[in-house]
C-alpha cells in the first residue's frame, strides 16, 4: 500500500439553503428521503469556483509550501463546459506552478473517490478537488436532494515544510476495493443536456446502490464487527441510501451519523463522499471507511486510519432559507438569459492576455518609481513613463473605497440574466493591499452586503459569458469568510 | 489670434421621436441654425464642418460625419467625426473654433447628433456602456448609472450629506425645463418626487438620471474676418479648455471630483482672462444628478463640499446669483450624446441673444458651458461673452 497521505482538507458549500418543507409546501411533494434542507449556490458560482474556494482552504491549512505541489486531479459530474478542460484556469485560480500535471475525473458520482485514488496511487504532492452541483427537473427526486458543494484534500508522501508536525501525520488508506456491475439507466444526463435524471424504478435504483457498495464493502480486507469504524463516509444520493448500504455491508449506523452531510447539503455529487470524509477527518475520527458509488454501476471502498489531518470547512448555513421563488431565480427558471444588446466585445485572445490579473491580481511595479499599476500595461500610472514592469500579485484583501448596488435598469445586458436570478447586486471599487502599504484602486463585483471602508478579499467568481465562454474573476466580499 | 464668434446656433427638440432619422434630425438642426443668424448665412459660406456623435446603434460608424453634412448639401466641404463618448458635440465646437483660431476657416459648421429611443433598452445601455471602460469597468456590471452612483457614495461618505443636494438638481433643472419646449422631460417634479424615485443604482433613483434622447444641435462659429459685412447676431468665445483623463474612475486619484473638468475650466478662465465670478449663467454636464454637484465645485463656483450648500440656497436656480441649467440640463432638456454638447452653446446663443423666453436668465452676458465625456476621461469648457449685433 502507498505511503501516500491525505495531509489536509478544505470544503465550501454554498450557505444558502432550500428547505425540504419549503418546496413540499410550493409543489405538495418532496422526493427526496432523509433531506431536510440542500444548499443553493449563488448564480455567479459553478463547480469551478467552488472547487477554487475548497482547493484554497485546503493549501491555506495544508503543511506544505503551494509551489511543491505537482499534479491536481479534478472531479465533477457538472463541469462548467461539456468539453473543455477546466484543470488549466483552475491551476491559475489557485496560483498554482503551470507546470503541473492535471487530469479530470467525471461520467459518475464517483468521480471523487476515483481522483482521491489517482492521487494516493503516484508518490509526490498532490492536489484533488471535487466539486459538484447536481440537477434535475425540478419535479423530479435528483432536483429535490440536489445540493451543492465542494471539497479538497493535500495528499503528499514526501512530508512538508513543518516536518515536526507532518511527519506520522495525515490520513493514509490501509484498504481498498473496487466493485463493478452493470446496472444502466439509475441515473444519467443524455449529451448535451442539463437534468440528470433516471428511469425511476425505485426497488431496481436501491439495488445497484445497495449491492454494489456493499460488495465493496465486503470486499475490503476489514472486519467491521472485530473493528467497528469511528466514521463511514458513504455516497448519498439522498438521505436513506447510505444507511442502507451500511446496514448490509454490517457497519454500525451510528458511524455515519456524525460526518453524514446529505441531510443538510443535499447531494453533492463527486463530492458526496469525500465531503463527509472531511467532516470525520475534522472531527478527528481514528478509523474511518468511505465508499463511493457511481451509477453504471461502480462502486469503491477503502479504510483509512486517521492521526492527524488539518482542515479547513466552510459548510455552515445562514440563518434565513431561501423561499422558493428565490431558488427557482437562481436556478434560471424564471428567466430568459442575456437579452438583445450582449456585452462590451473583449476578444478571447485579449481576455487571455488579462487572466493573470482577473484571477490572481498581478500587478506591475514600475522601475522608476516602484509605483504600481494595474493592469501591467502602458504607461506607470504613478510617473507616466514607458517602462518595462516588473510583476507581482496583490494581496487578495482590500478597503472599499466606493460603491453602489444596480438595481433593475442598472445593469449591462451581459449582467441582466445575473441579476434577474440573484437580484441587485453591488459594484465597488476596492483599494487592494500592495506591496509597501501601497494601495491599487480596482473596480469589481460584490458578493454580499458591504459599505465604504468594509474590509473585503476576493473570490472567483464567474463574471459573464461571451460567445459561449465563460469569463471568470474576482469579485470580493466582506471578510471575514461566512 | 483671431477671435472665434457663434453666430448661428439651432436645435431640434430632444425626446423619441420615431418617424425622425439621424439625418433628419441633422437637417431640421442646422436650418434652424442658419434661420438663427437672421438670414445672414447660407450653405455656400461654410469653410468646414465638424460632427460630434458616439454612434449609437452603429447605425453609420464610419463617415459618420459626411453622412449628415452631404444631406444638408455641404458636399465637398472638409468635414470631421469627432468622438469623445458623451462630450463629442462640445469637442466638435472646440475643433470648430480651432479652425478659425487657426486663420484655416471663416465659418465653420460644429454639429452634433444621436439616435437612442429607437432599439430595446438592453441595446441602448450596450451603446452607453462601451463609452465607459469596457475591460474592467464594466465588468462589475456597471453602466454609467452605477460609475456615478460609485462617485455619489464617495461623496456622500466624505461630505457626510445625503441624497436630498442630488434630488435638488433635479427639483431645479425639471423646473427650468418646463420652460423649454424643446425638453424630453419638459414637466417639472416636486423633491418627494426625485427623492422616492425607483432606484436605478443607489443612490442615485430614477430623478436622479438624465434620459436617453435623440436629437441634433448645430453651431455655427465664425471668424472675426467673417463678422464684417455681416450684420446678424454674434457671441463671442472668450475661453476654451479641455482635457482627458484616464477611462476609468478606480484609476483617478479621487471620485469626488472630475479633474478633467477642472483642469479645463482652468485653462479656459485662463484665457478668457476670466474666473468664476465673472460668469453669468452656465451649462453643465447634469448625466447624473452628483455630476451637477461636482461641477459647482470643478468649475469653481464654490469649494469642496459646498455644493449642497448652493443648491440648498438657490444660488443655481433660474433667479439665483448663479443660474445653472436655465435649459434644463441634461437631466430634463434631454442627452441625446452627441448633440449635448452642441445643444449646450445652442442655449448659450439663445440666452446671450435674448432668445430664451420664459427661461431667460436676466441680464446675462457671460456664459459657461461645460461638457463630460465618460464619467470623466475627457472633458471641455468654454466661456462665452454677448458680442456684436446683440
């Protein structure tokens, strides 16, 4: 077995919830057992800026420098473009060496557990992201338990820049299995399409759940009863089914009940599992089994023996739920898309050219002056000379200097379909943290409330979309983080 | 250096006015500039010819300018675009007065117009918005609305006021452009009505923000060579200035301020050899009801902060020590962008010409007009006096 280890953790959901109660009262109906509430991501939010809150927290909290990290897997079931690989904007979304090696892991709720696999395979320092926001018809039970959310985990054999603290710590997988059999038409999205959805047949559904897992299950080299788990993480499509897999495979219940996420996230994909794998590594359980399904059917189990693992979990709640319209809103229901008139035309080619500023806030600083000036281009903006900068980023933080909240009839057609799904929204202009206590005024979206002077710090955030491709950037909100 | 006079100036009311083209429009602006001058002018006397307009619709992006100019029959006349987003008309009468400053031309013809209330209101805002800073401005989400509001919640921030000063331009300039019977929002409105307007970008409301418009406005400029033997009405520019700056507001070192409205009102004080005591009545940049309020104190009509403080008094009302907006100003004469700025002198020409009935500013001999491209990336001042034949 690999030496490699799950050294530290970070995950995001969404705070905004939808209450179970909610839509039973608006459609007579809730589909979706063991469910109280899910989480609801804002309309500017995808997989991909999820997996960059997680992936951030993650390499906050982890021992290791970020520079050292040599491979980021990637797991989705709903990446942000049917085709295209989202790795390369992450890997600058996180600031990561653009030397590293990236793959994607998607085609099931699996996706997770099989990129958590690619990276305890290969020795080095790696990366793994899943990041997932199911959807269905929204009468169907996939629209109901659907949730949103993200996770990420630093794995590494080769120990950190704190090696007091690494060495003999971490979470390392002492057993592992993996169980196919065929079981077509439990869950699957047609190409091309945006519901997941099934046939279905209930008894046939809980079958390729339960057998598979729980072969998995079994196949493990562990004696459950002798060795009872401090934690199970376990793929859940709703609230009932990992039980149900557990009792079969003979795993005391109670094991679920302290990291189990899906009652009040809902479903969240690739993530489902190693999401509440996070929660057991934060609540420091010893042993604990996870077991991730894919529908097809595939399934795969492992244990892992815990001494130690920093995490970082951003996956509380705010107090006021949604109401339903305001989900329906979100989702995009309500609304027709961008109207006639599109946005101001930023070539890709001169979008591209801007990505080092819209994720990472680079910046030049000037030679003659050491002024700074942002975008790093033509004259300094302090002493007006032609000059070659050199670049550097800023600080992620900021004070806000000026803003406003556009209303309806205030926002630029490429923004209209953003505000008909979150409502007004705020646009300031930031004086973000320089070098040498210098600020650098740089105008952006809001997240949130916020007045002149809040304290604020970015987030990726998708921006618009143009000619099909999404543009992302920061936007910022009141720090601290939710 | 040869003196520039205005010595014909018309306007076609401003509004939506959907059986007009922009080159209709064009014509029924430059006859009523030459039936202004008394019958004294014809086509045959025009040297050049300089057209202000953004464009909206790209309708006709190229050649924009011979487009209008060859259908009021001044073919073959040299004839120049000039886009400056919203202060495009008042850089045509600058490059107009340049030209006879010059000693290149006797009687130029600086036109300006726009067509905005014939596409959908996503359309139009897409045409307002590339004016501004495209690659970051306006990927926040702003239109011109939210930079303004941005500039209104700096000021309110460091003047400690609240919205009443913006809802008082609008109170003021509804008024005078009640009297105007070539004003889009010709009616006036009470400060319940400006201050409970639906938001459009806080804090700016609905009262708070100029329309859209379509329209034309043409000056005609001549030189002094030109004012002998002609016998029709003139005023004289005394000062011209202008300025640029940078496209977007988070790159300037303040935004409670437009410092290129400053520097222009300075440089043409400087020559007109006037200050700002010395003006009678002005015309300013009113897109949004704040950008009123920096110019009281970019054009140094008062001092930092104290604009409310002059609204609050009436010193800018029509019968105030210093009326602002007598036309109305944009905000209820209309902003159809590329004949602002022209339209601008047009109201200078009626009220130094003693044209401007109800809304006549008495005793007026001095003027200032002053008008904003952006939230502020160029701007231009010019100082006019009464002159011969008035």
């Amino acid at each position: 077995m690999s030496t490699q280890r799950i050294l530290a953790a970070g995950a995001y959901v969404p705070a905004d919830r939808l209450e179970a109660e909610t839509v039973r009262r608006a459609l007579g109906r809730f589909d979706a057992p063991g469910i109280s509430q899910v989480a609801v991501p804002d309309p500017d939010e995808d997989t991909l800026t999820m997996a960059v809150e997680a992936g951030i927290r993650a390499l906050e909290t982890a021992p290791i420098d970020t520079e050292t990290v040599e491979r980021l897997a990637f797991a989705t079931t709903t990446p942000p473009m049917d085709e295209e690989d989202p790795t390369p904007r992450l890997v600058s979304m996180l600031g990561l060496e653009s030397g590293l090696e990236t793959s994607v892991h998607t085609a099931s709720t699996l996706a997770g557990c099989r990129a958590l696999e690619a990276a305890l395979d290969r020795s080095g320092t790696a990366l793994v992201v899943a990041s997932d926001v199911p959807r269905g018809a929204p009468d169907t039970a996939i629209e109901h338990a659907a949730g949103a959310g993200a996770v990420a985990f630093v794995c590494s054999d080769v120990g950190g820049h704190d090696e007091t603290r690494v060495a003999g710590e971490g979470a390392q997988v002492l057993e592992r299995s993996t169980v196919t059999s065929p079981y077509p038409g439990t869950r699957f999205r047609r190409r091309g399409e945006h519901d997941t959805t099934g046939l279905g047949i209930t008894a046939y559904d809980r079958q390729a759940f339960t057998e598979t897992v729980g072969e998995a299950l079994g196949a493990l080299a562990f004696d459950f009863e002798s060795r009872p788990p401090d934690a199970t993480a376990i793929q859940a499509p709703d609230g009932k089914r990992p039980y149900r897999a557990a009792s079969a495979a003979g795993i005391d219940s109670a094991s679920l009940e302290g990291c189990v996420t899906v009652h009040d996230v809902g479903d969240t994909g690739a993530a489902s599992a190693l999401l509440s794998l996070a929660v057991a590594l934060e609540n420091d359980a010893e042993t604990i089994v996870l077991a991730g399904y894919g529908s097809g059917a595939v399934a795969t189990a492992m244990v892992l023996e815990n001494t130690g693992v920093t995490t970082s979990l951003d996956v509380g709640a705010d107090d006021e739920p949604l109401r339903y319209e305001e989900a329906l809103r979100r989702r995009g229901t309500l609304s027709s898309g961008e109207p006639d008139g599109g946005g101001a035309y930023v070539s890709i080619p001169t979008w591209r050219r801007s990505i080092p500023q819209r994720h990472r806030l680079e910046v030049g600083v000037c030679p003659d002056c050491s002024g700074l000036t942002f975008p790093p281009e033509g004259a300094c903006d302090e002493c007006d000379s032609l000059v070659t900068f050199t670049l550097e980023e800023l600080s992620r933080t900021g004070t806000v200097e000026a803003v406003t909240t556009i209303e309806q009839g205030g926002a630029p057609p490429e923004f209209v379909d953003q505000q008909a799904r979150g409502g007004a929204y705020r646009s300031a202009i930031v004086g973000f943290d320089g070098p040498g206590g210098e600020t650098v005024s740089i105008p952006t979206q809001v997240i949130g409330a916020l007045e002149i002077g809040d304290r604020v710090e970015t987030r990726i955030r998708r921006l618009y979309d143009q000619e099909g491709v999404i543009r992302y950037g920061c936007k910022v909100a009141r720090v601290p983080r939710s | 250096m040869t003196s520039a006079y205005v010595v014909g100036a018309g306007q076609t009311p401003f509004g939506a006015f959907p059986d007009a083209s922009y080159r209709s429009l064009f014509r029924d602006a430059y006859e009523a500039a030459l039936e202004s001058a008394d019958g004294d002018l014809s086509s045959s006397d025009v040297d050049e010819a300089v057209i202000g307009t953004l464009g909206v619709g790209g309708r006709q992006l190229g050649l924009s300018g011979p487009a209008v100019t060859e259908h009021v029959g001044l073919s073959g006349v040299p004839c120049s675009r000039i886009e400056n987003a919203c202060a495009a008309g008042g850089f045509a009468v600058r490059q107009a007065v340049q030209a006879v400053q010059s000693g290149m031309a006797d009687l130029v013809v600086a036109g300006g117009f726009e067509v905005m209330t014939d596409m959908s209101g996503d359309l139009t805002k897409y045409w307002l918005g590339v004016s501004g800073e495209t690659e970051w401005e306006r990927l926040t989400g702003t239109t011109f609305a939210g930079v303004y509001a941005q500039m209104a919640s700096a000021y309110m921030n460091r003047y400690d006021v609240d919205t009443e000063p913006f809802s008082r331009v609008a109170v003021k300039n509804h008024d005078n452009g009640a009297a105007n019977p070539d004003a889009h929002l010709g009616f006036p409105c009470s400060l319940e009505d400006a201050e409970g307007g639906p938001a459009v970008a806080d804090p700016l409301t609905l009262y708070h923000c100029c329309p859209t418009s379509d329209g034309a406005a043409v000056v005609l400029v001549a030189s002094e060579a030109f004012l002998e033997g002609y016998d029709g009405p003139a005023v004289r520019v005394r000062g011209v200035g202008a300025a640029s700056d940078t496209v977007g507001l988070a790159d300037r070192d303040t935004y409670t301020g437009i410092p290129a409205s400053e520097r222009a009102a300075n440089t043409a004080y400087e020559m007109a050899d006037m200050t700002p005591d010395d003006v009678d009545f002005g015309e300013v940049h009113d897109c949004f009801a704040i950008a009123e309020l920096l110019a009281y104190e970019d054009l140094g009509f008062c001092g930092r902060g104290e604009a409310p403080r002059l609204l609050e008094a009436g010193e800018t009302d029509l019968d105030g020590s210093l009326p602002v907006n007598p036309s109305g100003g944009l905000k209820s004469k209309g902003h159809p962008i590329g004949a602002t700025g022209t339209g601008q002198v047009v109201e200078v020409f009626k009220q130094l010409t003693g044209r401007a009935g109800e809304r006549q500013v008495s005793n007026a001999a001095t003027a200032l007009t002053h008008n904003v491209g952006g939230s502020g990336g160029a701007a231009v001042v010019h100082l006019f006096e009464r002159g011969a034949g008035v």
